[in-house]
C-alpha cells in the first residue's frame, strides 16, 4: 500500500518545511522591524497550513483539513490586527 | 495513479514553500520579504492541499479543501494590503537600489502626519469656501 518512494518524497517535504520554519524563526528574531515581524508570522501561519496538509496525508485522517481553516482564518486575522497596531502606533510617536 | 498525482502536488509545494521561507529570510527589504510571503507562500499550502485531495479523494474532502484554497487566495492579498500601507506609514526603510517611489508623493510617513496635525485646518477651509453654511453663518 505505501509505496517506498512515496514515503520518501513525503520526508523530504516534511525536511522541506522544517528548513523553511527555521529560516521564518530566524526572520523573526532579526526583522529589524515591527512590520517585519508580521510577515514572517504571517509566513509561519502558512507553514502550518503546509504542515497540517501534510499531517492529513501521513496520518491519513482528513480531519486536518478542518485545521487548516482555523489556522488561515487566525493567520489572516492576526496580519490584519497587527497592521493597524503598526499603523495606529506610527501616526501617533511618530518615527518608530 | 492518483498517488503519484498527490506525490507530485506535495513535493512542488513544499519546495515553493520552501523557496517562499527562504526569500522571507534573504530579500533584503520589507516589500520585498511581504512579496515572498504573499505569493509564494498562498501557492505552497494550496499545492500542498491539492495533494492531500488526492491521497484520499472523495467529495467532502475537495468542497472543504476548495473552500480553504479559496479562502487563502481571498484573504492573502488583503492581509498584504493591509500590512503593506502600515509599513510605509510606519517607516520602513527601502532597499538602498530602489530606484523610483511613486508611492512617497502619494503617501509618505511625514506627509501622513502632516496630514494628521493639519486635518482641522482642511476643514475650516473646506466650510469656508462660498456658499457653505459656515460662510452664510459668518455674513
């Protein structure tokens, strides 16, 4: 049923978006500014649909498809709070 | 068959996603790493869901993973919007090779607060012009 070489390219997708999440981390800790921030959080927001899409194939239960909405709709909910926070803060002091 | 058609959509989308982390870590300007983010980063996940349809296909599985590609093609570009024009209000610096901002006459950080600290003034303008009712009130 489970074919070796599919098991194999299901790896190195699951290596794939370790690498990736790492990277966004890094990002994370070093954008030099707030905005920065949030699109890198926003990039991990989408890891996570990658990861739960791929979770839903290797355990074999579609129910991570319903995880995938909750995670997209936070995702999109945090960028667009997080904008007018940046937003909101720059009109107000000024140089941030 | 089908399994090799969900191998393939997982294996082009996890290496965009991939290439989409990479550019949030090395482009070297905001617009740049938001322009990684958005695109490669909403084509990734969708592949990735693709294939998931196809490991196990049935009708349930593709209405909810219809659904939620169309939710990340809807959404991404608003979030980026969004964020976007919070960054150019919020100061962020471009990359030194930038060579044309059409966007600063528009809508510049400094303009922005102009704008903010003179929008009283505006308005007593705008009421003065002839024929408004600032204007009869004052004659």
């Amino acid at each position: 049923m489970i074919d070796p070489v599919f098991s194999a390219i299901l790896e190195i997708s699951k290596f794939l978006l370790f690498l990736a999440m790492i990277l966004v981390c890094i990002r994370i800790v070093r954008g030099p500014h707030a905005a920065d921030r949030v699109v890198a959080l926003d990039m991990l927001c989408m890891l996570g649909v990658s990861i739960a899409a791929l979770a839903a194939i290797t355990s074999g239960s579609m129910a991570f498809i319903d995880v995938v909405l909750g995670i997209a709709l936070i995702g999109f909910l945090a960028t667009v709070a997080f904008a007018a926070f940046i937003e909101r803060g720059s009109s107000q002091s000024g140089e941030n | 068959m089908l399994m090799w058609f969900s191998a393939f959509f997982v294996l082009i989308g996890s290496i965009i996603t991939f290439i989409a982390g990479l550019g949030v870590l090395r482009l070297p300007d905001f617009f740049m790493r938001m322009h990684a983010a958005t695109k490669a980063g909403v084509v990734g996940p969708s592949l990735l869901l693709v294939g998931a349809g196809f490991h196990e296909p049935s009708l349930a599985t593709w209405i909810k993973i219809a659904l939620a590609v169309l939710f990340l093609f809807m959404t991404t570009p608003i979030a980026a919007h969004v964020l976007g024009k919070a960054g150019f209000l919020g100061g962020v610096h471009l990359w030194q090779g930038t060579s044309r901002n059409d966007l600063k006459k528009v809508l510049s950080p400094s303009a922005f607060l102009e704008t903010e600290s003179a929008r009283p003034d505006e308005k007593r303008k705008a009421d003065m012009m002839p024929g408004s009712p600032a204007t009869r009130q004052d004659h």
